[in-house]
C-alpha cells in the first residue's frame, strides 16, 4: 500500500524545470475549477519564485452596492491561492500543500470596476514549511489594497506524517 501511495505522489508531482508552460497549463485548470472559477480568477505570469493572478470585479463580488466595494472573501481567495502556487515555483515541482497560516492586512478598499492583481511570492522552501508573501493590488504594486504573509505545509511523499 505504501508504494501505491509513493507511485500516486510520484505521477501528481511535476518536475518545474525548462518546461515553464506545463505550470501555466496547470494553474489554468485549477482556476478554472472550484473557487477560482467562482471568483472568475485569471494566471497572469509567474517567474521562478512568484505568481499573479488577476480577479476582474463583478457584481456578485460585491460586498456593499451602495460603494461597490469588493467583499474580502475573493480578494482573500486570490492571495491564497498566489502564495500557495509560488511554493511550487519555488520548489520546482507541482505538489499539494495546506495552508497554515495566512495572515492578510487590509490597507483600503480596491477601487470599484478595477482588476485586481495578487502577486504571491515564495522566498523560502524547507523541507516541510513554505515562507510566502503577497501583495493585492489594483493597478499599483506601490499602492496596495492589502499585503500577507504566510506558511504552507508541504505535503508531498518527504514530509508527510
């Protein structure tokens, strides 16, 4: 039992060499599935330790019609998901993980109507923890609507319990 479980990590694992377009290929599914085909979350680019995605405003996201503020939920959902992904950058390879701490400070609201854009970044990968970092911003990573930081649990074959 034991190797049927290392044989079905072995094949979810993707090794993150040269091959930078089976990411995408991958980020693209998973945001078109679950909550980031319900928030309507977009892959915007990644380098070798970051990710954006964008989440274009709709009235369903809407918390309040009256200031057409965005509700957090999307804009928290967006961030978790680009610091989750950029574990995988940053460790070269496509693996589960958990959440262990996502810790998000609001800065002010996003400008209604305007795209929102999640840069996560992972800036250390250890054998069982990811230290990542984020920003949601809409239209100036200088300016931002909020910023996070946070821990993922790395969940694959090594470091299982």
């Amino acid at each position: 039992m034991a190797d049927d479980i290392r044989a079905s990590q072995a094949a979810r694992d993707l090794a993150l060499g040269a091959d930078k377009s089976e990411f995408e290929r991958i980020v693209r599914w998973l945001l078109g599935n679950g909550h980031g085909q319900a928030i309507g979350a977009e892959y915007l680019g990644h380098s070798d330790d970051w990710v954006e995605f964008g989440l274009c405003q709709r009235p369903d996201l809407v918390a309040d019609p009256a200031t057409g503020v965005i509700a957090s939920g999307p804009i928290i959902t967006l961030l978790d998901f680009a610091t989750s992904t950029s574990t995988w950058l940053r460790r070269k390879k496509v693996a589960p993980n958990a959440t262990l701490d996502l810790r998000i400070d609001y800065l002010r609201p996003a400008r209604p109507g305007v795209m929102i854009v999640a840069r996560g970044e992972c800036y250390a990968a250890k054998r069982t923890v990811s230290f990542v970092r984020g920003i949601a911003h809409d239209g100036d990573p200088d300016d931002p609507i909020a910023h996070c930081v946070g821990t993922f649990f790395n969940m694959d074959e090594k470091s299982s319990v």
